[in-house]
C-alpha cells in the first residue's frame, strides 16, 4: 500500500497533468473524461484520477454525474461574463497591488511586453499577440504578489479558456485591447495604483462587451 503522502504527490500530478490538458484545449467542452484512459496518460491509479478528478470539479472545470461519470465542464455565454465581472474587480485589485510593488526591473520587461504586443499587432501575428496577452497578465501577478488574488484568477481563467480562443478570433480585437494593455502597463510603471486598478478594470470590462458580441454573433453557449 502507498504511503498517505506519496498517493497525495501522485494525485496533485495527475490533477495538474489533466488540468494543463484541459487549458490546452486538449479535451473539449463536454467531452467525457474516461477514467481508464485518464489512468494510462497520468500513470496513476484510479484512486489518484477520481481525486483528481474531484478537486478539478471544485474548481469549475470538470463536472461529476451519477451514472455518467466525468466530462470537461460547457461554460455558457452568460456565465463566462458572471465569471469576467468577477475577475474584473479581482484583477484591478492585483494592477493596483502591482504598482505599488513594481521594481525598475519589472517595469522593464513590462514594456518590452508592450513593444512586442505592438509589433504583434502591426504584423498581423495574432496568435503571437495572444501569448503575450497570458505573459502580461502573469507578470501583473507576479509583480503583486497577491497569492490569493492569484489563484483566483487563475481558478477563473481556466473555466474561460474555450471563451478567450473566440476572443481572439474576434475581428479587430486585438487593436482594441492594445491601447487598453499599454494604459495598464504605464500605470504600473508610473506607479499610481488607482490608475493601473482603472485601467484594468477598463480593459476586462472591454473583454465583456467582446463576450456579449459573441452571444450576438451566434457564439457557442
């Protein structure tokens, strides 16, 4: 029999393992999630995948049914924007946090993400420009170092994942959030703390507006 802290260990890994699958896209909105195949990709026993598979429900990203097992867990339109109005007001509380910690370091890589964000756009790599919007969020959170903000947020962006992928093929987005990205960005570097709060709390509303749009346009539900 394992020990309690080694069948711990191997349940944080699958847990982790199937989340960054999930984040990736690697298993769809609704797709079950067939515990013997989870089994054989983690490595882990089936004790290990059902607790996996537990904490991941509770962070909204798999859903349990009796009699049905487990699927990737359909987030609606109208829910994905409940859940931005949430991290809205989370993420302006980690800019604010942000400026009133960054360092000259810090405020430098910050704008070197928004010079590589501005060429992204003006040489149509969106998919570039993307990347760099998940690098600029994590380095906010870095620079605040709010651990509970954080996991929050990243709770929050994980159910959001199918949600940011239509975003970003959204017409013309990406030459919408840039200026709102380089208002956050010049904040923090200034560090005026209710600036960066507002400029983000600006930038995540645009982000529901743009979810609305995709409710209008016969978007997925």
């Amino acid at each position: 029999m394992q020990p309690e802290k080694h069948r711990g260990t191997a349940a944080a890994q699958a847990r982790d393992g199937l989340r960054e699958a999930i984040l990736r896209g690697e298993y769809l909105p609704g797709e079950r999630l067939v515990e013997a195949q989870l089994i054989e990709r983690f490595a882990a026993s089936r004790f290990n995948v059902r607790a996996a598979l537990q904490d991941l429900a509770g962070e909204g990203l798999v859903q349990m049914e009796r009699n049905r097992g487990a699927h990737v867990r359909k987030v609606s339109i109208d829910e994905a924007v409940e859940i931005t109005e949430v991290r809205m007001v989370v993420e302006g509380l980690i800019a604010a946090r942000a400026a009133e910690r960054v360092t000259d370091d810090q405020a430098g890589e910050l704008d070197e993400i928004g010079r590589l964000m501005r060429a992204a756009v003006a040489e149509g790599e969106y998919r570039a420009y993307s990347d760099l919007n998940q690098r600029l969020h994590a380095l906010v959170r870095a620079i605040a170092g709010h651990g509970t903000a954080d996991r929050i947020v990243e709770t929050l962006r994980g159910q959001l994942v199918r949600h940011q992928f239509m975003l970003s093929l959204l017409p013309g987005r990406p030459q919408t959030s840039l200026p709102q990205h380089e208002r956050v960005i010049a904040a923090i570097r200034d560090r005026d703390a209710k600036a960066a709060e507002n400029a983000m709390r600006e930038h995540i509303a645009s982000v529901i507006e743009a979810l609305r749009s995709i409710d209008y346009l016969g978007g997925p539900a």
